[in-house]
C-alpha cells in the first residue's frame, strides 16, 4: 500500500473521530511534515476534513472511493490481481479485458464515469460523473465453480441484497438482470465470458455493474425509463464492498434452488403479461415461471404453448395494458 492509501486506510477506519498528525506520523512511520503534505494532496484529490485541536476528521459527506475504503467493507480478505479505480474511463467491462487474470484472484476495476459505457444488445449505459458506481469484477473459470449461465442472475441477487441491506429500500429484478426501483431502470448488468484463444472455452467471466445512485437527469432516449436509488448518502465504498461480498459468496456457494427462491421473491414480472421481442418480432404472453437454468417461462398468448426465453438477444417489456 502506498504512504497515500495508509493515510486514506486511517482515516476510514476512524471515520467519526478526529486523529492528530502526531498519530498519523507514528502509525506510518513517517515525519510530521510528510503527513501534512500528503493530507494537502488528498485534499487536492477532493478529500474533504474536518478540523480541530485535536486534529483532522473525514468530513462526513466525503464519498470518495478507494481501496482501502473498499476493504473496510469486505466480510472476508480478498486477494486482487488487478485493482484499478478511474476518475474516468471508456468502459470498466473494455478496459478489464486487456488485464491479465490468474486462477484464483479476482480483478477489480472501478470508474467514477464512463464515456462508452456498455449495456447489453449493444446499446450504450450513461455513467455520468460521481452519481453512480460502474465496476467490472472478473475471474478466472474454475470447473468446480458455478456454470457461467447463472451468473447474470447472482449478480442482479448480490446488487439487490447490496441496496437492501444499506438502505433498507425494496429492489425488484425484471429478468434478467435489471434492477429497479420506484418504476424506473436502476441498474444494468452486462456479463462478459472471454474465451480462451487456444480451444475457444469461455475461461474468464466479467461481471459489469452500473448503478445509479443519485443520477437525475437522463438523456431524452432513457428518460422515460432510467432512475436512480436518489440517494447521495449511500457510501460508495460500502455499497461496492457489499457488493463483492454477495458475489464472492454466491460464486462459492451457490445452491441453485435456494438461490433462485431468493430471485424470484424480486421478480417484477412472474405472473405479470409480458411483450418479449426476438430478432425484433413481438409476442406477448404471460411469464409463469424462472426455471433452475435462469430461463424464462412464458405462456404464448397466441399459440397457448410455453416459449422458453434464454438469455442473449432478447428484450422484455412489461405490459401495462
Ligand atoms: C445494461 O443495462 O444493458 C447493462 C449495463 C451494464 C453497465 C456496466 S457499467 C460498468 C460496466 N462497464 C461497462 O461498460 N458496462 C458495465
């Protein structure tokens, strides 16, 4: 950890109390005049403190993501192979493919905002700066890990439970993976599987997450559908270390008919009637149920059989006729 991240680490951990130079200069090792100048360049980097006789405080409204506010978070140590945080970026998801991953260490890759975020079916996700959190988790496949199909499902679950948990507020997960809340689109998830260039199996897995939490203006073309938690208080560093606990838990012990009891107490649309299009054809009909691969069950209203929606290039819209 650099002398930065140490200073950042204690200030985190002693979030409500105010710590002297003194301390600070003892706990790193370090003089007091270096620890003034590294205060003066979190300051310069947006941290925000407090300050009185007895020393510096984190300003309560400071909501800046770092590493070692992510760690404060974690249930268990976890080991990255890669851990990047951007002020900005083209795309966690574009830019966590160029890293290299090993068998058993997660990568971590984390923006502030995205000027090409990426959805699915090739559309684009608005990352405006600071109001939302847009992060790429990935590993390697292990063959006694849970099948690739799944994931997509986990990781709408360990958002959701994330939200929950924090803020006490109730998410619902339209399938297949997007969250929302109060109506509105809160959170899209886009699962990448890179495959290996030698026998083309899918051997890496990227987990994309785009939440939006206190976004309030949306671009004219998402207006009528985007939305946010509307909440800047949450901390940035909890959410994405609940975040990463919930996944790492579920990637290690999933048990598919537990899980999916837990996916589909969220879903928004079981039971409800549905428009699905494929290759842009429209049908209509109602979901009855999600079945142990993730799959969608539908009940066609013409043909009066159950279509089987996978994932892949399919969109979904409830029908509020
Ligand atoms: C969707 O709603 O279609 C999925 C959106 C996924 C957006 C996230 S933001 C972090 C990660 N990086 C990207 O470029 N996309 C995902």
């Amino acid at each position: 950890m650099n002398l930065n991240d140490k200073i950042i680490q204690l200030f985190e951990n002693n979030r409500n109390s105010y710590i002297s130079i003194k301390y600070l200069s003892e706990k790193v090792n370090k003089s007091k005049k270096i620890i003034k100048e590294n205060i003066k360049d979190l300051e310069n980097k947006g941290y925000m403190f407090k300050k009185n006789i007895k020393g510096y405080c984190l300003d309560k409204t400071c909501n800046i993501i770092s590493k070692p506010g992510i760690y404060l978070f974690l249930n268990n140590y976890i080991n990255f192979d890669n851990f990047y945080i951007f002020d900005e970026i083209d795309s966690t998801n574009l830019f966590s493919k160029t890293l290299n991953i090993t068998e058993n260490n997660y990568s971590l890759v984390i923006a502030n905002s995205q000027t090409n975020g990426r959805g699915r079916l090739g559309r684009t996700f608005y990352s405006p700066k600071d109001t939302g959190i847009y992060m790429s988790l990935s590993y390697k496949c292990k063959k006694d890990m849970i099948n690739p199909i799944n994931i997509t499902s986990i990781a709408s679950v360990a958002v959701c439970k994330a939200i929950e948990k924090l803020t006490g507020k109730t998410i619902g997960i339209k399938w297949v993976n997007d969250l929302f809340f109060n109506d509105r689109k809160i959170c899209g998830i886009l699962t990448e599987g890179l495959s290996n260039s030698e026998n083309g199996y899918i051997d890496s897995i990227i987990v994309g997450i785009g939440l939006n939490l206190s976004t309030n203006s949306f671009p004219e073309e998402i207006s009528n559908i985007a939305g946010s938690l509307c909440d800047s208080t949450i901390s940035k560093n909890e959410i994405i270390g609940e975040i990463i606990n919930n996944l790492d838990y579920y990637l290690n012990n999933f048990n598919n008919s537990d899980f999916l009891e837990i996916y589909k107490d969220r879903s928004i649309i079981l039971n409800k009637k549905i428009n699905y299009y494929i290759n842009n054809i429209k049908y209509s009909g109602l979901c009855v149920d999600i079945n142990n691969d993730g799959e969608l069950l539908v009940l066609n209203d013409e043909t009066k059989k159950i279509d089987i929606l996978r994932t892949g290039e399919i969109t979904v819209r409830i029908n509020k006729e």
